[in-house]
C-alpha cells in the first residue's frame, strides 16, 4: 500500500471499541439508525461467548470502524476521566437538519446543533449512552456506505475524532505528541486537539475535567486504535514504546490487523493497528457481515460458539426514511 508524503507513523484513527448491552439493539442503532455497514461479525478473540460487532464504510476501511463487545444485561458505565468519552462521525454538509429529523424520528437522544472550532455538530448517545457526535465536514472526501438505507448525500464518512477526558492535559499532550507523532492544531475554552495531519479521521481533542474517574461498562469506550502503514512500521512504534519505558503487549494477530496495546499516562487504552490484511481477507467484499466469522484457532468450537450467541438480524426497510 502507497505511503503518503506525511512521514508520521501513526495516520490517523483506525478504529473504536466500546462496550454494549445488547447485540440485536447494537445492530438497530448502528447499521439502522446511523445506516452504517456491518462489516464483519465474529467473537472477541479473547473472550470468544461474546460477539465482535464491526461497523464501517462499504470496505470497512481503517477510519470508519466502529465495533462493539456486547454483553447482554452489563452494567451501565459512568463518563469521566481517564476515558474516551465522544467518538464523532464526519458528515456531509447540508446533511445536518436530516440528521436531526432522523434522529427524531427514531427517538434518539440529542442535542440542538452547536458551534465548535466553527464545526457544526449534533451530540447524541445510543442505546447504552454512548456519545456520539455527528460533525459537518465540507473537506471530507471519503465516500460513506452509499448501498443502504441513508442517500449518498448524507451518508456518514467515517470517524472525524475522538475526544479524551483527563484530569490533566500535560502528560497525555506529551505522550501523544512525543509518542505519536500528533501535533497541537487548535484550543478553545479547555479544549485542546492534536493531530498527525489536520485531516478528517485523524483528529484527537483532549478535555480536562476534574468531574470524577470515570467507570466502564456498557457505554463506554474500551480502547481507541491509531492506524499505522504495515508490520514494520508497527514494530518501529513498539520500539520506541519500549525505549520510552512504556509497557507495550507484543504484536497480537487480530486477524483482519495486527495490534499492540498500551495505556496513555492518563489511563485510556491505546492500540495500534496496522493497514493489512484488510476485512475482506475471509470473505468477499460483496458479502460483509453477513455471516459469522471465527479465527482459524476457533473454528474447532464453532458449534459451540454459536450456541451461545444470540442470532442477530436487519430489517433495512425498517430504518428508512
């Protein structure tokens, strides 16, 4: 895959995990109401009873990936410190009073649109209280899932940014700029965004708020992912990791990418993860999400696996306007 001229090692965001109570609902919400692609169903690799829920554009490209861990019937979680508390979508312009009345026809939860860094923006949280925000980006020039049930013209583009909260803003500035290569771009009233390159997808806005730590479970982020080129690019990141003493996993094959994690000085799990192979490396493009996908290590205890898996399902013309 062709670098770009940035010669940053991280490219942007590659995807968000957070954490659910309800796969069907999740599937509602995400491929439904927000007319995201489901691009790939398997099971946390970790914990293989619970499924792995991928949303994204029509290829699931790195920048658009929104996935879930749903746990039926977990605890709601608490916003706070030493969390990614708003992951926002990029949206087109003049697609935001569409959004509104969607989003008012399906009875979600939102705010009024505001004005930040002079971005327009719609605050909403799903099912579980997860915030999401929807933001108007005129230079975006990535097609969003145009084969569902959102028209082209308002489709949303991928991820525009993710917003961390903290207690302090010093030693997360220092570690993402010292250690991701991200660079301040702008501040407004206490809040600060960095970014490798200015584009949409690659956008990190840090928050200090002394409000209280905040407490995971259903609705909340479990770790960000940073995009990086290939293996090797990968391993220099380590690398450096190790260099700075920070404790880094070794390279975890994740099957549609390859991962290391780590955690931030203010507590957010951090995760890079590279390019390739891709989420039509086990099955066509055509065909995403349509059944369920298991790691060559499971497929042994697919039976099993599914028995306790509760089936998921769309109705598109359910969700259209």
């Amino acid at each position: 895959m062709k670098k770009d001229n940035n010669s940053s090692k991280i490219l942007g965001l590659h995807h968000v995990t957070a954490l659910s109570s309800d796969a069907q609902k999740n599937v509602d919400f995400y491929a439904g109401i927000l007319g995201m692609r489901m691009v790939k169903k398997t099971v946390n690799f970790d914990a293989p009873d619970v499924y792995h829920l991928y949303y994204g554009d029509y290829l699931g490209s790195p920048g658009t990936l929104m996935t879930f861990f749903p746990y039926r019937g977990l605890e709601r979680g608490r916003k706070g410190t030493g969390q990614l508390t708003v992951t926002s979508f990029s949206i087109p312009e003049g697609s935001i009073d569409y959004w509104l009345k969607r989003l008012d026809k399906f009875g979600v939860s939102r705010s009024n649109h505001s004005k930040r860094f002079d971005e327009e923006f719609i605050y909403l949280e799903d099912d579980d209280g997860l915030g999401i925000e929807l933001i108007v980006c005129s230079d975006d020039e990535r097609e969003g899932f145009t084969r569902g049930n959102i028209p082209p013209e308002y489709a949303i583009r991928g991820f525009y940014g993710i917003t961390l909260c903290e207690q302090h803003f010093e030693r997360t500035e220092g570690f993402i700029t010292g250690l991701l290569d991200h660079k301040p771009v702008q501040e407004e009233n206490g809040r600060r965004r960095y970014s490798p390159n200015g584009k949409p997808g690659a956008l990190v806005d840090v928050v200090a708020d002394g409000s209280g730590t905040g407490r995971q479970g259903s609705g909340s982020v479990h770790h960000v992912a940073f995009a990086t080129h290939d293996d090797a690019s990968q391993l220099e990141i380590r690398e450096k990791l190790i260099e700075m003493r920070v404790h880094v996993t070794p390279v975890i094959d994740r099957q549609y990418f390859h991962s290391i994690y780590f955690r931030e000085p203010g507590g957010v799990l951090f995760e890079v993860a590279t390019l390739p192979p891709g989420m039509d490396i086990d099955e066509d493009a055509a065909r995403l999400g349509e059944s369920l996908k298991l790691a060559p290590w499971h497929e042994s205890k697919r039976e099993q696996i599914e028995k306790n898996l509760e089936p998921v399902s769309l109705d598109i013309d359910k969700f259209r306007d």
